[in-house]
C-alpha cells in the first residue's frame, strides 16, 4: 500500500525536557494517523540523534505514525525512518535512489531557487510563513500568506506551511496541503487537542496516497 502524506507534522524541540518532550509527542499522536514527526536536534552528536531517534521510531511506529528523520539517510535507514533533507544539503535526486520502496522524503523550502531544488520530493515544508514561535532571533522576513502561495505554486509536491502557524492562520491560507508546527503542540496545554485543531484547519485533500 503506498504510504499516506501527513497533514501535520510535529518537529522535535530537544531544549525541552526529554520527558516533557516524549509526553507531548505522544499526546499529539492520539490526534490519529494524519499526525507525523519529524526529529530534528542539529546539536546532538551522531549516537544521540540514532538513540533519540530511536525511542521516536518505537513511539511512531507502534501508533503507525509516520516519522520523518532530518538531514541523515544512515539513521532513517537505521530505524524505518521517511527522510527530511534541509536546505542546501542533498537533492530528492540525489537520495531517492538510496530510500527502499514506499519511503517518504520530505524537503524544506524558503525560495524561488529551493522549490526548485524539490523536484522529485513527495512533500515540501514551506517556511517562515509567519514569524516562528520557537525562533524568536529568526532574522529571516516571512514570507507572509502571498508569499506561501507562490512558492507552493512552483512546486510539484504538496506544501505544508511552517512558520508561526495556528488553526486560524491555517485556514486562511490558500495552497496549503497542511501545517508544520513546533510550539503550538509541543508547548500547548494539551497537545493532543492541540493537534486535532490544526488537523481540523487543514484540507482533506492532502490526505491522498503518494502516487
């Protein structure tokens, strides 16, 4: 069966505590299948990306969540992993070959020049759209609503939003196959609810199986 894009994915925030972290996660997972995370800790050395990654694909899997890995093949491969490849790094070309049947690979988009980059990516997560709650030093403008719905209109693959995103921004933004989020679920009170609202923002239509 070919693998269902995620309207919602959850990116890691390791600042957080690790309990308070996994708790979150797990709470945003009971929002159902729709819900993906992504693990993402640019600060941990390799063994504690592969362990973190670890106890996230166990968390993921047993829920039949998808899990996306940032940036490193060798550990999606490791744990059953989809993949996530960040701006300037390896191109969809360059990795598809390597991922086995039925892997995801997602990319990050900020311009003109990365939707480019994308082509070959089953899903793309477009950013800054609003200023990031979880970067309060991004010095990166937004791209704003208009600016979104350009970049996803040169991309072949659907665009999830990132960047400061809430139900009601979601909503209101046209060319969004879902949303990308850090702190308003892993910060909310109650995650769960949290990601059920988002999930309830979104369209439907994203919830297609990758051809």
């Amino acid at each position: 069966m070919a693998p269902t894009l995620p309207r919602l994915v959850v990116i890691t925030d390791w600042r957080l505590p690790r309990g308070r972290l996994l708790e979150a996660l797990s709470r945003a997972l009971d929002a159902g299948p729709d819900v993906a995370v992504q693990h993402r800790h640019p600060e941990a050395t390799s063994r504690e990306f592969l362990e973190e990654a670890r106890v996230l694909a166990a968390l993921c899997h047993a829920r039949g969540n998808p899990l996306f890995i940032n940036g490193r093949l060798d550990v999606a491969l490791l744990v059953d992993a989809h993949l996530h490849l960040p701006a300037h790094g390896l191109l969809p070309a360059q990795v598809r070959p390597r991922l086995p049947e039925g892997r995801l690979l997602s990319v990050a988009v900020h311009d003109e020049a990365e939707a480019l980059d994308a082509r070959g990516a089953d899903l793309a997560l477009v950013s800054p759209v609003h200023a990031p709650g979880s970067k309060p030093g991004d010095a990166r403008r937004p791209l704003g609503p208009e600016g979104f719905r350009a970049l996803a209109g040169r991309l072949e693959c659907p665009a999830l939003a990132l960047g400061g995103m809430t139900d009601e921004r979601a909503r209101a933004l046209e060319g969004a196959a879902g949303v990308a989020v850090i702190s308003a679920v892993l910060e909310a009170e109650d995650p769960a609810h949290a990601a059920r609202t988002l999930l309830a923002a979104c369209p439907p239509r994203a919830m297609l199986p990758v051809p």
